[in-house]
C-alpha cells in the first residue's frame, strides 16, 4: 500500500502546474484570510484578501481570484483549507458551485509547518493562509467534492443522533449518582434501572422511605399506570423486595425533597431524549434503502447505527479502491516512530473520524457475539496466533473494513462460505 500512497501523493503535487492559482484560506467566524501563491511557493499577492463570512465577501473572493487568474496568466485555480470545525462548509460549497476546485488541508499539517517561512512560532491569519496556500502547492491536501444529498442527509442524522447519545449518557450517569447517595441498595432490586418499572419507580417513590409508605398492593397499582402488566406474583414479589432493601437502607436523606426534584426533571428529560433517538432511528432506517450498498453492509449483520455512521462518513464505499482507506478516514491506520536502532511501538494514528472509528470497533464487537465466521476468526487469532483479545480486535476491523469494501466494489452480500479461513487468514 506504501506504493500506492506515493503515487497518489505524485498525482496531487502534478495536479499543481505552472498555470495554476494556488489559493489558501484561514477559516474563521466572521472574517477569512486568503493568500496567493504560484506553483513554486512566490507569494501573488501584496498583501491578503480578507472578505467576509457573508455573499458580498464571497463574491469578493471570486472576483479577487479571477484579477489575479488573469494578471498572471493561469487558467487553473485550487483553494485550500482547513477542515476544522463548520466555518469552512458554506465558502467551500460557493467555490465548487463557482467551478472553482476546493481541496482540504489536514489541521496537523498547517500546525508543523507554520515555522517553515520565517523560523518563527508566530500565529496570525494571512500567516496560517500562507501556510496552507504552501501545503497545497507540495501536494499535502485531499481533494474536497460535495456528497449526494442522501449521503448528506445521513450523516446530518448520524451526527445529530450521537448528540443525543452522548446527552442521554450524561442523564444516565446523573440519575446512577442520585441513587447512589439516596438509595444504593436500589440496584439490587433492579438490575436495569432503566426498564419500565424501575422508571415508574423512581416517578413515584424513589427513596427508601417512600416505597416503605406504601403497600405492596399499591406499589403494583402505581406500577399499572406506567405498564400494560405491572401485576402477578412477579410484581407483587419485586415489591416485597423492594421494601426489603429500603428497610436497611443506608441512603442518605438530608435535603430529600429537593433532590427528588431534580430526579423528576432528569427522567423527563431522558425519557425526551430517547424519544428522540427513536426518532432520529426511524429516519435512519427510512434513508437506507436510498443509500448504495447500505444492504451489503447489514447482510454482515452490523447494526443499523453502524451501518448509518460508516455509510456516512465514508460516503459511497465503490469509490473506494481498498479497505485500508476506510480505515484512515477512521484513524485506525498503524503509525511506527522509528530511528537508526530505535523502534518505537506500533500505535493506532486516531487521526480521522472518531465516531466512525467507534461504530467499526463496536460493530466487530457485535459481530463476535453473532457472526460465526468472526467467531473463528478471533478463536484463531487469540489460540493460534497468541494474539491479546485486543490484537484479534483490531486486526478484525482492518478485516471488515476490506470485507465492506470488496462487497460494495463486486456488488455482493456476505456469504460465511467465501469468508477466509482462519488457518489462511
């Protein structure tokens, strides 16, 4: 693959002539910062094109861009940018729609660089647009094309989802601390505080000496107004139980009132947003079907999620020629610092998408839970190779990463027969 990359990185630096423009530009909120430059690094320009984050200051740049396209004879120009944050997505769409070509310079990259022309650790603007104008000119960048709008449909899904994912945790682990310092022997009763019962629980009598002013009888009767079947013997014995608990409880009752106040709003609230996860799901699975390849991927037996987050980032898994750069938009390519007789440890390089880097690894997760072909895979590596559990793992993702792209490329869904063997593999 090492051949692969120097060719490509050859193709990017020939992509810059002596005809072409070379633009950089410092993304900021309000106001950005271009530079110009030629093939060999000669700054174009007296001094920056600053413009707004607005139509009047992009309709600046364009005619700035074509002044200095005609000044100097060039009938090609690239902009360049940072991909950070979300300042960068309205100017980049406006040049593309301009027929302008946008590519995209990787943060780390402007960071170790930046001393290049005046050996000095100095940070402006006009500086960093300088920076990433000379990045590009070496062929340091990624070629910037918009989505289709079903893939950019997804992933404004996916990651508004994880928002929610991520919020609805923080809920969990508040509501964990409540019952830890008012009721810690609540678990013992419930061993997912989070099913219907228990929720109904905490609405209603949450501590020790709530549930001990109540019968039995009209515990399961509280129950009824949250559950289809709260009732039986099963749910008679559970509230034995539960008073059972809160009779020796050691849970603190020191300003309870106004703690069951806060415990009422972080159960609203979660409940709000698992609502919202739901939601945000069913439109998950109403997309898919619109989305190539997004079949291939389940017929492994990913998750919907998962199979949302790769499609969404990734984008259309065909134009991809290897599963190694699936990989490296998730960061979980190798990395080696090594000098001379020095040989540093192998590590993961995590410099691309977290989140698709978190659905690959829980995906595969699942996978040796249900997939008898990854089973194997993994006995084989953990028995045979003396792989840790971990090495199997992410030598696992780097095999469904080539799996999912194969598939897409040839057009055909899992089959646990033309799986490789763990004894070739």
């Amino acid at each position: 693959m090492k051949s692969r990359l120097i060719k490509a990185q050859n193709q990017r630096v020939e992509r810059i002539s002596t005809s072409t423009l070379v633009i950089g530009i410092d993304i900021a909120k309000e106001k950005h910062a271009a530079q110009a430059i030629n093939f060999r690094g000669i700054v174009l320009t007296n001094r920056p094109i600053m413009f707004s984050n607005d139509h009047v200051g992009f309709e600046h740049l364009t005619s700035s861009i074509r002044k200095l396209q005609k000044v100097h004879n060039m009938n090609d120009v690239v902009v360049g940018m940072e991909s950070t944050g979300h300042y960068w997505f309205n100017i980049a769409d406006w040049l593309v729609k301009q027929g302008i070509s946008v590519v995209l310079v990787n943060p780390m990259t402007t960071k170790r660089n930046k001393e290049n022309r005046d050996n000095s650790p100095s940070k402006n603007d006009p500086k960093d647009a300088l920076v990433i104008a000379d990045a590009v000119s070496r062929g340091f960048y990624a070629p910037f094309s918009p989505k289709e709008e079903a893939f950019r449909r997804l992933r404004v899904i996916v990651t508004n989802r994880e928002h929610w994912v991520i919020k609805s945790g923080r809920i969990k682990n508040r509501i964990h601390r409540w019952l830890d310092i008012r009721f810690p022997e609540y678990r013992q009763a419930f061993e997912d505080i989070f099913s219907p019962r228990s929720l109904a629980t905490l609405r209603r009598f949450p501590a020790p000496t709530d549930v001990l002013q109540l019968s039995p009888e009209q515990m399961v009767q509280i129950w009824g107004e949250y559950m289809a079947r709260p009732g039986g013997v099963r749910g008679r014995n559970k509230a034995i139980e539960l008073q059972a608990y809160a009779r020796h409880s050691v849970g603190d009752s020191t300003a309870l009132e106004e703690d069951k106040w806060e415990l009422r709003h972080l159960i609203e609230e979660y409940e709000r947003v698992c609502q919202i996860i739901d939601e945000a799901d069913k439109m998950i699975e109403q997309l898919l079907p619109e989305i190539p390849c997004s079949d291939l991927i389940r017929s492994i037996g990913v998750s919907v999620p998962a199979t949302a987050a790769i499609l969404a980032f990734c984008g259309d898994l065909r134009k991809l020629s290897h599963g190694n750069q699936l990989l490296r938009k998730a960061g979980l390519n190798l990395a080696e610092r090594s000098s001379g007789r020095y040989k540093g440890q192998i590590k993961l390089t995590k410099r691309g998408n977290s989140l698709l880097r978190k659905h690959l690894y829980f995906s595969v997760f699942h996978l040796l839970s249900h997939n008898n072909a990854f089973q194997a895979l993994h006995t084989h590596n953990v028995e045979v190779k003396r792989m840790t559990k971990m090495q199997s793992m992410m030598k696992l993702i780097g095999k469904l990463a080539r799996m999912l792209v194969a598939m897409a490329r040839k057009g055909q869904t899992f089959s646990a027969d033309k799986t490789q063997s763990p004894l070739a593999a």
